[in-house]
C-alpha cells in the first residue's frame, strides 16, 4: 500500500491563485507545525499565537483571492 504524502493537496488552476500556492502551503505547514507543539505542551502561548496568525493570513489571503477572482471574472 502506498505511504500517503503531508503535503497539501494544490488545486490552484486560475491566473489569480496559482502565484499564491507556494505560500500557501508554506503557511498551512508552519500552521500545522505550531499546532503540533502547542499539542505537544512546547511554549503552548507563543506556539498557539503564531498557529492562530497565520490561520488569520490564511483566512485574509482566502478572502482577498474570491474578491480578486470576482472583479476579474475567473
């Protein structure tokens, strides 16, 4: 059975999206990767802020992409 991969799934088709997707799953990564050691009890205040910062970048960019496609008609 094949292993299966971390790595975000990148459905980032359209002119807007696709120059975001690296950062994207850079974000989603260090995200995750803040989680995990707030879970694991590692400096859980600083570790669950910067978790919750870049879920708010996420979260902007997300919203930012939409609006852009809208204007744009993608």
């Amino acid at each position: 059975m094949p292993k299966e991969s971390n790595q975000s799934k990148r459905t980032f088709t359209s002119v807007v999206r696709k120059p975001y997707q690296d950062a994207i799953a850079f974000a989603l990564k260090t995200h995750d990767y803040h989680m995990e050691l707030y879970h694991r009890g590692h400096s859980q205040d600083f570790h669950l802020k910067q978790a919750m910062r870049m879920k708010d970048w996420m979260t902007d960019m997300k919203d930012y992409i939409v609006k852009l496609e809208d204007e744009l008609d993608v």
